[in-house]
C-alpha cells in the first residue's frame, strides 16, 4: 500500500521534472503564441459597433385609430407594440428593399470590396451584409438594430438611416395598398353622386307636372274634394278630379323616386365617411415605431478584442506543444522498444 502510494506520487512528480526539462520549448511555443496573437491583433481590420432601440407601434391605420367611432383595442397611436408587431418590424428591418436602399446610399459594394463585375456580386454582398448588420427581439419587447463597420460615423450612419427606412418602406406599401382604395371608393362616390342627381332630374320633371309630394298632395286633395262635394261645387269637384288624375299617373314613380333617393342619400353619406378614411389611410405618414436610442458614433472598437484573441491563440500554442511534447515521447519510447 504504502509503496503504491509511493510509486504514485513519484509518476507525479517525474511528469512535473518532465515538463520542467521542457520548460524552454514550452516557454518558447507560449512566446510564439503571444506574438502571433499580437500580430492577429494588429491585421485584423478593426470594427466599430452603433445600436438603434426601436420600439413597434401597436397600429397602422390612421383612418382606425382617428376617425372610427368603434374602439377596437389597437386604435391607441401612443400605445406599444406586442410580439407580433415586433415580428413585423424585423421582417421590414430585413427586407430586401432596406438592404438595397442602405447598399446604394453608402455604396457597400466598394466598402465590403466586392468587384462590381463578379458573377455572384448579390450574393457575396447579402453575405457581407448580414456579417456587419444584425436585427434582433430583445427580451424587453423592443427591436435592436446593430452595425458594425470600420468606420465608426458610418456604422451609426447606417443603423440611424435603416431604422428610419422602416417608415419609408412600410409608408410604400401601405401607400399602394390605400392609393388603390381611395380610387375604388371615390369611383363609387361618383357613380353614386351622378345616380341621385339624374333621380332628383327626374323629380323635377314630375314635378313640373304637378306631383309636388305625393302624400301631402292626396291627403290635402280628399279634404278639399271633401268640401266641395259637400258645397256642391261642381267646379272644384272636377278640378280636383283632375289633380287626382295626374297623382294616379305619376304619383307612383314619384313615390318610388323618392325612397330611392332617401336610401342613395344615405348610401352616399357612409360612402363619404369611408372616402374621408380611405384619404387619411392615403395621406398618412404616421411613424410605425418609438426610436428610444439613436446611433451615435463608437469611440472604441468591438472587433476585435486584443485581449481574447492573445488568450486564445497562446492557450492554443500551450496545448499544441504538449500534444508535440506527448508525441516526441511516444515516439522515443516505441523507438526505444523496437531497438
């Protein structure tokens, strides 16, 4: 027991003295590593990083939340958005029209030297695109918009001029989208509006032939006949007659003109009041999101991290010399044994 112990202790202590033989290759490999990490430091292309805090709005009618006399939950224009509209805020962030629109306004494919005659230009400038910008939902339920580039005014730049695209895309499409509805309703305004003014034409031509209103004129016409056939005046008798006459013609398309007109009327005020929303929803330039932090330029670079990097590349230095050291002695040890 007490050797066994003994004979333990002693491998221990012969791999310390192995180890310390080796002490200046080790030593000398953590050198290497050292200075390699400071020269990986030094070529790297420094990075500067700027972040936008967006928060979504909770709605995107104009029209809904300003003129609809009907509270639907989501009509409040100072509320915030939940996850859902956060979802679609990303999906704008990551369209392809904001990527285009950042590309062109500063020139990415000269900045990430991509050559404008590569066959896969597009592609190697979304790849470069998606390593220097990054859209993600944070656990408070706001979207971050981050930017890193070798330029710090630039990458605040950028994250300030996408974050203000989002507006300006989701303005594009909704403005499509409203342009085709306001022109749907006001054609029906019109037709509408011409329909009741041939109606009211032809009222006044009935008009014109005695019919003034149909109900008031009967009722008014059997009290007067009433008296003259009680006076016994033949002379109103037979002209009241004759009015009755002209109400037993036309009376009935009078009466049918007049509900149909009291029913456009009413028609034409609801189309109105939609008109009215269909311009509003047209006009609109209502933010869709709450801008909580601008971008503003770095004044000290995140990429890359001297420190980590020497860490990493003398740790690797350090485990590579004992794998090299593991090995020689494997080596001499089988050498040793087939001699």
């Amino acid at each position: 027991m007490a050797n066994g112990a003994y004979q333990k202790g002693d491998h221990s202590f012969d791999l310390v003295l192995f180890l310390w033989r080796r002490r200046r290759f080790i030593i000398g490999m953590a050198l290497l590593g050292l200075i390699g990490g400071i020269v990986v430091t030094l070529a790297l292309t420094p990075r500067y990083k700027s972040e936008v805090i967006l928060f979504p709005a909770i709605t995107n009618s104009v029209s809904k939340a300003l003129l609809s006399e009907q509270s639907t939950g989501r009509d409040d224009i100072l509320a915030l958005g939940d996850e859902e509209d956060a979802e679609q805020l990303l999906q704008i962030l990551n369209s392809d029209q904001v990527r285009k629109r950042t590309s062109d306004r500063f020139d990415l494919m000269n900045v990430y030297k991509i050559k404008p005659d590569s066959k896969h230009k597009n592609s190697e400038l979304r790849d470069a695109y998606e390593g220097h910008v990054k859209f993600e939902y944070t656990k408070f339920g706001s979207v971050r918009v981050t930017v890193q580039d070798q330029d710090p005014q630039r990458a605040a730049d950028m994250a300030n001029f996408m974050s203000a695209q989002v507006d300006s895309v989701w303005n594009d499409m909704a403005h499509e989208r409203a342009s085709k509805g306001y022109r749907i309703v006001k054609e029906s305004v019109d037709a509408l509006t011409e329909e009741i003014r041939q109606i009211g034409d032809s009222m006044a031509v009935l008009r014109s032939l005695g019919v003034q209103d149909y109900h008031t004129q009967a009722e008014r016409y059997n009290e007067y006949l009433g008296a003259a056939i009680v006076k016994g005046d033949q002379r109103a008798i037979n002209e009241f007659e004759k009015r009755f006459e002209v109400l037993a013609k036309y009376g009935g398309a009078y009466v049918t003109l007049q509900d149909k007109q009291f029913n456009e009327v009413k028609r034409l005020s609801m189309l109105r009041m939609k008109l009215e929303q269909a311009k509003a929803d047209l006009d609109s330039d209502l933010p869709h999101k709450f801008t909580v932090n601008s971008a503003f330029p770095a004044d000290r670079k995140s990429f890359p991290i001297w420190w980590l990097v020497i860490a990493v590349s003398v740790i690797s230095t350090l485990v590579l010399a004992l794998v090299m050291i593991v090995a020689q002695e494997n080596i001499r040890k089988i050498q040793g044994f087939n001699g």
